[in-house]
C-alpha cells in the first residue's frame, strides 16, 4: 500500500513537473542567433494580461553597467537595461504549445516586433520569433529555472 501510494505520488510530481516545463513561464538566457553570445538572463511570468518578461541580468561581453535603452521610443526610452521590460502580452494559442499576440523588444535597436514563444525540449528550451511584416528572427533561449 505504501509504495503504491508513494509510486502515486511520484508520478503526480513528475507530471507537475513538466507541465510547468511546457511553458515560457520562468528564467531564461537568451542566446544571440547571430553571433551565438549570451546576452541576458530574462525572467518571464503570466499575468492576467497575457505574459510579461524584464532584463533581469546583462551578460554580453559588452554589456555596461547602468546602461539605458536610448533607442526606445516608448514609456522605456532612457530606463535602465535590467529591469526593462521587454516582452507584453501573448496568450497561449487554443490546442497548441505557443504562445502568440505578445510583443517582444530588441532593446538593442529600439525596435518592438510581434512575437511568439513556444517551449521546446520539454521545456529546456524556448524558441522566441519575432515578426516584422512577413519577416521574422528566431532565437532560441536556455532554461535557467
């Protein structure tokens, strides 16, 4: 009887596991697609307004302390990198593990593209494409947590 109940519980944890792996939800490293150099640790949540994510970290082998977006042209020109929110909405597509209608921000250049999140690798990975027009750049990102 224990180690039917213990065998219960053990599946009932795993499964909880990886399905808060099939989301975008949580702390990742984005990954340049150009030049493969780790830029920023970036924590995503869902709020009730689709998801969210801020800088919480500037790795880049170039990145500065107290640096600003200076190419924003939004409510974020001039605040500082970590912190900035940088991703505001998207809500998980009806029977598909993508995450659509967000908006994404290359703090870089200043521009905002449309963008969609979809968990891949069970979740230990997490490809991020944004949209201009009928162009688009995907990257895909690390799990950190």
């Amino acid at each position: 009887m224990k180690t039917t109940l213990a065998a219960l519980l053990f599946a009932a944890t795993a499964a909880s596991s990886a399905m808060a792996q099939s989301t975008p939800v949580g702390l990742w490293r984005n990954v340049d697609d150009k030049t493969g150099e780790v830029k920023a640790e970036i924590s995503i949540a869902e709020t009730g307004g689709g998801l969210s994510g801020r800088i919480e970290k500037a790795l880049g082998k170039d990145a500065k302390p107290g640096a600003v977006c200076s190419e924003c042209s939004d409510d974020r020109k001039d605040k500082p990198m970590v912190g900035l929110d940088i991703i505001r909405g998207g809500k998980k597509a009806e029977g598909k593990d993508v995450w659509e209608g967000g908006k994404i921000l290359d703090p870089e250049n200043g521009k905002e593209y449309r963008a969609s999140f979809t968990p891949i690798e069970g979740g230990k990975k997490l490809q991020v494409r944004g949209y201009l027009g009928p162009f688009w750049r995907t990257q895909t990102w690390n799990r950190v947590q």
